[in-house]
C-alpha cells in the first residue's frame, strides 16, 4: 500500500456502517466474522475474520468517490505498522488461534446509496 492524500475522519457511525457493510461483502465471499473493532492500546483491527485456514485481519477504508484518490491509497506503513501490533496483540489475547496462518486483508469500498463498489485485496501487506 503506498502512502496516499490523507482524508477526513468519518463519523462513528458513518464508518460502522461501512465497515459492516464491507463485512457483509466479504461474508458473501466465504469469510467469518469472529471479532469486529479489535481495539487494544497499540491499535485497531476492523475486522478479525476467518477464510479457511487463514486468520484474516481486515482494514476496511472508505471514500466517496475516487476523486482525490484510491481508499486503500490511505493505508501508509504507520496505519500498517499499527494493524500488525494489534493483530499480535490479539494472537497473545487469544492464544488457541496462534497456530493459524495469518494474513492482512484490506477492503476499499467507493461510492453512495446503493451504488457501492468494493476492491478487496488479500494478503495486502505483511510482517
């Protein structure tokens, strides 16, 4: 993920409904929801899902329009670097799930209403 124009906070509740929403989309696709908002001192994880064998760990970013940019253009190594300690602050907090491999997914999801589109790419930056 390259570093990208930053973009305004979204409200709280603007953002849940995305992030569900992007949940939904990849529900659809075979993944389950174990964990939503993971929060611990170190960061944040959207999304703690499993596909197969795999623990995913989901960023899911969103923009109205790709005027400005791609949403996933905002995940910088920072934002990065924060997910991965989350994510192993989670391993630690959950040790039964520690023998899976693991990845890091990330979801953007563009547009308005009912016209949404979503741009999910797997194993989207690693450790």
């Amino acid at each position: 993920m390259n570093a990208g124009p930053s973009r305004p906070q979204l409200s709280g509740a603007v953002g849940a409904g995305f992030e569900k929403s992007a949940e939904t989309y990849l529900r659809r696709r075979g993944l389950k929801t174990l964990e939503r908002n993971y929060r611990c001192r170190r960061g944040e994880i959207d999304l703690v899902m499993t596909h197969g064998d795999y623990l995913v760990f989901v960023e899911v970013r969103y923009r109205a329009s790709r005027e400005f940019g791609d949403p996933l253009e905002t995940i910088t190594p920072r934002k990065q670097r924060r997910i991965i300690a989350a994510a192993t602050h989670f391993l630690a907090a959950n040790e039964r799930l520690g023998n899976r491999p693991c990845r890091f997914d990330a979801v953007g999801v563009t547009g308005r209403g009912g016209c949404v589109e979503y741009d999910w790419i797997t194993d989207a930056f690693s450790t």
